[in-house]
C-alpha cells in the first residue's frame, strides 16, 4: 500500500489551487494557511519542511504552546473566536487576526498594539449566511462597524473572512463568496481610512476551489493536509 504524505496532500492541494486559478482567468498568488488544531509540533515541522510557511490556529492556548518550539521557522494566523482577555498572550505573535467581530475585541487589539508601540493587522469575520453556530458580523452591521472603529490607530483592517455553511450544495457556496467579494468592493471604494482590502480570507478543505475560483487569496486547510482529526 503506498502512503499518502503530508507532502502528497500539498501538492494535490496546489495542484487544485492552480487549476480553480485557471480556470478564472487569474494570475494573483493565493496563500495557504494550514490550518493545525490538535497537530502536534513534530507533524507541522513536516509540513513546514514541505513548504508550509503559514499555520492557523483556533485556540490561544495552543497557539502559546506552539510558538516556543517552532520559533520564528513559520508565520502564525489567529483564524478562531478570540476572547478579548486571551488578546495580549498573542498581541506580538501573529500575522493576522482573521476574526475581529465586535467592537471591545476591536478595542482590546488596540489598547494592547499601543502598549507594544506597533500595528495590528486583522480581518473582519463576516457571518454571510448568519449561520446561529458561526461568530463573526451580520452584512447589516459590516459597514457600521468600519464606520465605528475608525477612531483605532493602532489596528488595520486588511480584509475580510469567512467560513462557509458545510453543505454540497455549490451554488450556495458560490452565493456566500461572491457576497464577500462585492463587500469587499463596497469598502475599497469608501476608501476608509486604516482600511485596505488585501485579503480574502475563505475556502477550507470542502470548499476552497469553489473560493478560489470566486476571488478568494488567503485559504484556510487543515484535513485536506493533516487528515481527520478528533476535537
């Protein structure tokens, strides 16, 4: 039987990434983040030896357990709920917080930035399908929420995320991300100040060709690379 290696599973992955570019017609990079709830340390130096550059993680605990024995070998991603007393452990860690969803989380990143002396970088989760089990800002809230946390000047928004209802049903898929692309028009074209929209983050292992193909750049995968894991 020959088995299937973390290397394997990334390069079928960009091999599908490449595939939904072309078939949009795009040329811009999409980037990966693996996604590493319950990995253990010496599983994800394989995947950074086999080209992972990016982690995400859901929980700050594990996040603090993590960062000490990888060290600065891989980028790190907060990509789950984030408790606003759970902030200044990960302040000065992480690339990009991709779930900012209300303003005394939003308040928090930025007490906590101006105590580092530095800028925080986050995206905004939206609850496109306003899914009860989902976190992140209703579509109604999205732009009033900008407006309100435009007096921050030591977070950035640098785009948005998402995480789409788990169905196969690809037209709803299709629906939730072309949503997110036209929000990220609107805002671009408000031309808000410490707004950029650099980043769409959506697309995980069940949907995330459907995501490229709709204009997705940042990509979260954890089974597609690491398998099924028991939470």
């Amino acid at each position: 039987m020959i088995k299937i290696t973390i290397k394997d599973n990334l390069l079928y992955i960009n091999d599908r990434i490449n595939e939904a570019k072309t078939k949009s017609g795009r040329k811009d990079n999409v980037e990966l983040i693996a996604v590493t709830k319950t990995v253990d340390v010496d599983i994800i130096k394989e995947a950074i030896a086999a080209g992972v550059t990016d982690i995400g993680e859901n929980k700050v605990q594990e996040l603090e357990k993590k960062i000490p024995l990888l060290g600065n070998s891989v980028n790190y991603h907060m990509i789950g709920y984030l408790q606003s007393n759970k902030v200044k452990y990960i302040i000065n860690e992480v690339k990009l917080i991709h779930s900012l969803d209300r303003l005394s989380l939003a308040k928090e990143i930025d007490k906590r930035a101006k105590e580092h002396n530095m800028v925080v970088n986050t995206l905004l989760q939206i609850n496109i399908a306003e899914e009860e089990t989902k976190f992140g800002l209703k579509s109604s809230e999205v732009i009033p929420f900008i407006e309100e946390i435009q007096k921050f000047t030591n977070l950035r928004i640098k785009g948005l995320m998402t995480i789409a209802p788990f169905t196969d049903d690809k037209k709803l898929l299709r629906n939730v991300f072309k949503t997110m692309v036209n929000f990220k028009k609107d805002i671009t074209i408000r031309k808000y100040e410490n707004v950029s929209m650099d980043y769409l983050s959506m697309g995980m292992t069940n949907d995330y060709e459907i995501a490229v193909e709709e204009g997705a750049n940042l990509i979260r995968i954890g089974t597609g690379i690491f398998g099924s894991r028991n939470y």
